[in-house]
C-alpha cells in the first residue's frame, strides 16, 4: 500500500512540476516574438488557466502536508510574481479623486454602435453611455457611421456628443457605398493634429493624435491591431472545448483555431513594432498616452512591445483580472490604456456593461508635477 501511495505521489508531483515549469514559461513568454515562436504565444494566452492548476495542485499539497512540493510550487508563483501582479492586480479604490491636474480617459470597442442607430425614441445604449460617461477623452474603435439614411451618422453622433466639441475620426475601411468603419477620438480638449500609424491591414489600424490639454502637449495613441478574426463557428468550437474539456473538443478546436490564430500573431507583431517606433519618436519626456483594442493580453508581445517604458494603467491601479472581451468564453483583457512616467493612473475600471462584445475601461490620469 506504501509503495502504492509512493507511485501516485510521485506521479502527481512529476505532472505538479511540468505544469510549473508550464506557468513560468508562460510567464515570461512575451519576450519571444511570435514570428520566431509561436508556441510561446500560445502559452501567454494560457497563463490564467496555468495559475488556476497550479494554485489547485498548492491546495492539494496542503491538504497531504506535502511542505516541501508546496514550497516548490510558492516558489514558482513568486519567480512569476512580476507577471501575476500586472495580470491580476490588486488595488483598493481612491475615494477622492484629484480636482486639478486630472483626466478621465476612457477606451471603448463600440461594434459598430451594436449598428443601431440613435433617436430621441430609441437611443443607443452606447452613445448613451458615453454621454453620461463624464471623460475627458474617449478613444473608441469599430467606429461605424453612415453618409445617410436611417442609420447612424457623424451628425447624430455630434448631437448626441455635443459635449466633446473637438473630434479626430481615423477611416480604415468601407464597409459598402454608405457606410465605413474606423477608429475616433472625442475629447474636451483641442485636437491639434490627427494621422493615421502607416502600417498593412485591411480593417485594422493606428492612429496618433496631438491634443493640447490644460496647456500641455500631450500625444494620445489610438489602436485597433490585428484580430483574429474568428467565425461564430470558431467560437462555438472553443466554447464547447471549455466547457467539455476532452481530446475530441479540442482537435476540433485546434484545427480551425490555429490557422487563424498564428498568422494574426506574427501580423500584430509587426504592428505592435510600428507603434513602438512611433511611441519611441515622440521623446521619454513627452505626455503620451496610448490605448485601444490590442486583440492581446496583459502577456503578450504586442503587449510588451507597445508598452515600453510606460506604465499599464490597469496594472498599477485596477483590481482583478479586469477581463474586457466578454463573448464565447474568451474571457481576457485586451483592451488597455498605458501612459508616460509623467502620469499616473487612479482607479482603472471595466464597466460591466454588454452592450458591445467589448466592456469599456476606463481611469483617471493625473499629471505629475
């Protein structure tokens, strides 16, 4: 019976360790460019789900009073700590917030206004929302507008946003003779020079804007970078993959997923290097804010290249995994907002709100004396 429990022991502790070994890869897999390594692109998407198994197998030790396999297994997590604290941070809220030197900046993935257009009878959840939001800067991409007709225009927009006056709408793609899709910043503060980040894709864009707030120069990045443009059918595979966890699920998922999931990491790469570029030009000393959809986690190259020497808002003063994709179970932070060492963040926040495949995040930016 000994040599029994000796064999199951050293069974478990042998998988305890490779899903260790597993973790800390993941970890610190956004070094690696996925143009040289797509395995470790892969391993950043599954951090979270490599936490929760390794935090599973802690519990079990210390139900056996297995200290020293805990102790390995603690040891892991604080070699992984970096990674763990601006995946799942922990920030208590700031009750009062500055009232000088102070602004709100507020990043939305609108889908195309749920395409529903906005009247007085039937208002638009989003447009309504953003209305009521109280931000200085609202950064918003899938912007999607009609010349005409019953849909929703540039002029229902303005009307309803009457109070951002200043407006930069970046185009990036026709949708059909009436309508076309884009990235567009609302804002409090003039606008004084817009253009779009030159790089390839035919939905997907960049844009860099230069405001002047409160009489400061400040340079606000806008992104949309590749998706991975996944069917419903895609999606439905990956959603009975994790609620049916079996090798039948997931060859089904593997098969379709990954076609698609490879090259829009190498392409988004390559954007992350663009924006980079760009973000490096404007000065260390500059006001910069960047934010946007990055189809990325808080572990990922795109992640890692595009935030550089600045500061994840989210990371240094959200709470949680502060999850803003929230369709088919694809339950991750991909959207951001990162700012100069000039700034800093106060209570960066997802609104919970469905109204778009997106939740809206959002937090206070104040400049630093």
């Amino acid at each position: 019976m000994n040599f029994f429990r000796l064999i199951v022991h050293s069974l478990v502790a042998s998988v305890h360790l490779f899903f260790l070994l597993l973790m800390m890869a993941a970890a610190y897999s956004d070094h690696f460019s996925p143009e040289k390594s797509l395995l470790m692109a892969y391993l950043g998407l599954g951090f979270p789900i490599l936490c929760f198994i390794n935090f599973c197998f802690l519990i079990y030790w210390i139900f056996l009073s297995q200290w020293k396999m805990l102790a390995a297994g603690i040891c892991g997590f604080l070699i992984c700590l970096f990674p763990l604290m601006s995946y799942f941070p922990i920030h208590l809220k700031t009750k009062e917030i500055p009232k000088e030197d102070v602004i709100k900046v507020l990043t939305y993935n609108v889908m195309a206004f749920g395409y529903k257009t906005h009247t007085a009878n039937s208002p638009n959840p989003i447009v309504e929302y953003i209305a009521q939001s109280d931000a200085d800067i609202v950064c918003m991409q899938e912007y999607l507008v009609a010349k005409s007709g019953n849909f929703l225009t540039n002029k229902k927009l303005q009307r309803a946003l009457h109070m951002y006056p200043y407006r930069s709408l970046i185009p990036l793609a026709t949708v059909n003779r009436n309508q076309s899709i884009g990235l567009a910043v609302y804002s409090k503060y003039p606008i004084n020079r817009s253009r779009r980040i030159k790089y390839k894709s035919p939905f997907n864009g960049s844009s860099i804007h230069e405001l002047n707030v409160k009489g400061r120069t400040v340079y606000l990045v806008n992104n949309h970078l590749e998706s991975f443009k996944l069917t419903m059918e895609d999606r439905s595979k990956y959603s009975n993959f994790i609620k049916n966890l079996s090798s039948d699920t997931f060859d089904a998922f593997k098969g379709s997923v990954h076609q698609k999931l490879g090259p829009a990491y190498r392409t988004r790469a390559v954007q992350a290097e663009t924006v980079a570029d760009e973000i490096g030009k404007l000065g260390e000393e500059q006001y910069i804010i960047v934010c946007g959809d990055f189809n990325d986690t808080p572990i990922s190259y795109a992640h890692r290249t595009v935030l550089g020497n600045l500061t994840d808002a989210f990371a240094e003063s959200g709470c949680g995994p502060g999850i803003t994709y929230n369709q088919n179970l694809f339950w991750f932070r991909i959207d951001h907002i990162f700012h100069s060492a000039n700034m800093s963040s106060i209570n960066c926040t997802v609104d919970k709100i469905k109204y778009s495949d997106h939740y809206p995040l959002w937090c206070y930016l104040k400049f630093n004396q």
